[in-house]
C-alpha cells in the first residue's frame, strides 16, 4: 500500500504543477517527446490539463486587461 500513496502523492504534485506552471509542464513533456524517453501518447492527461490551466489564464488575462481598461478611475484610485 505504501507505493499507491507514493503513486498518488506524485500525481497529485505533478497535476498542481500543471495547474501552476502549465508552460513548463508543456515544455518538458515536448522534450521528452523529442528524445524519445516517453512514447508519443504517454501524458496526454497532462497534457490535457496543463492545456486547460493555459486557456484559464489566458482568459483571466484577458479579463484583467479588460476590467483595467474598463473602469481607469478606480485603476487611478
């Protein structure tokens, strides 16, 4: 039992760095696609999240940008 843990302790610390840095986790696995280390089709889970978190931050980005350019007296204080 303890390796299902260890198992799930390590998805779960991989998942919130996809939710963290979504960039990166795209970056590495792209390079281990590239090398040959991980078969094309291996993390496409990941992949799928790190792809989501990007599309949340964008659109927030997006938002910011929108609500600042909004709204420029309470952006003045």
């Amino acid at each position: 039992m303890p390796l299902d843990r260890y198992r799930r302790r390590i998805a779960a610390t991989v998942i919130q760095l996809a939710k963290d840095d979504p960039f990166l986790v795209k970056e590495v696995i792209a390079r281990l696609r590239k090398s040959g280390e991980i078969e094309a089709d291996d993390l496409v889970y990941l992949d799928r999240i790190a792809n989501r978190w990007i599309r949340i931050a964008r659109k927030n980005a997006h938002n910011g940008r929108h609500a600042a350019s909004a709204h420029p007296r309470q952006a003045r204080g």
